[in-house]
C-alpha cells in the first residue's frame, strides 16, 4: 500500500496560563517551596516533601508542587548536570514524571520567549495582516 501524501499540520504552540499571585499566595507559595527545599535536603522523597507543608487551597498546592519539581530539574540537571534519571531516583518519582515535566518547562520557555520577542518586535508571520497607518 502506497503512503499518502499529506499536508503536514503547522506545529502551534501550546497556550499556557501563568497565575498571577496575590501577596497571600505569594507568601504561601515562599514558605511551602522553604518547607519542601529542607525536607528535600534532609533527604526526603519529593512525596515526603510535598507532604511537610500543608496548603488549604488544593488549586495553589498543585500549582506549588509543579513549580518545585521544576525548580528541582533546572537546579540538579541543568545547574549541577545530573542525568534526569538521577534526579529522578534521588527525588523518589519515576523517570517519565521527570522527562514530561523537563518537556513542559522547555515549551514553556518557548512560548514565554516567543511572547516576548512579539512584543518587542511585532508579528514576523508574512501573512499576518501589516496596516500602514
């Protein structure tokens, strides 16, 4: 059977919402990431770490704890250079939690510098709709 031929989709960018932080959530997010850093250096799981601060709002929480993972990757992979798989065995989660987190920090990148670069440069699609005014 032959293969067809296809357009190939355009690859979009993923949208991403960043949460804009009261002072409250501010300082709640400051003491849970200080909680989960001692409990980490103690040498606890990322679990056991999760579990040393507890925060009413689960939304926040969730919030908290993607971000600390994150902040966990870029320290211990791209500060210290250990292999994923390290980090991941040291924080006590499986390597495919480390590798999809380690995927999602570098779209986000990608859509925060791409966001960027169209404010301080504009649209550089050519199909884009140019005004001359």
């Amino acid at each position: 059977m032959k293969k067809q031929n296809r357009p190939k989709k355009k690859a979009t960018m993923p949208d991403f919402v960043f949460k804009e932080f009261t002072p409250e959530d501010d300082r709640i997010y400051t003491e849970a990431v200080t909680k989960y850093r001692e409990a980490i250096t103690a040498g606890k799981t990322l679990k056991q770490a999760y579990e040393s601060a507890a925060i009413a709002d689960k939304t926040l929480e969730k919030i908290i704890q993607a971000d600390f993972l994150k902040i966990m990757i870029a320290e211990r992979h791209f500060s210290q250079k250990q292999p994923l798989d390290t980090v991941a065995k040291d924080l006590g989660v499986s390597i495919d939690l480390v590798k999809d987190t380690f995927g999602r920090m570098l779209q986000e990148v990608g859509v925060s510098a791409a966001n960027q670069f169209g404010k301080e440069f504009g649209d550089l699609n050519p199909d884009a709709l140019k005004m001359n005014d």
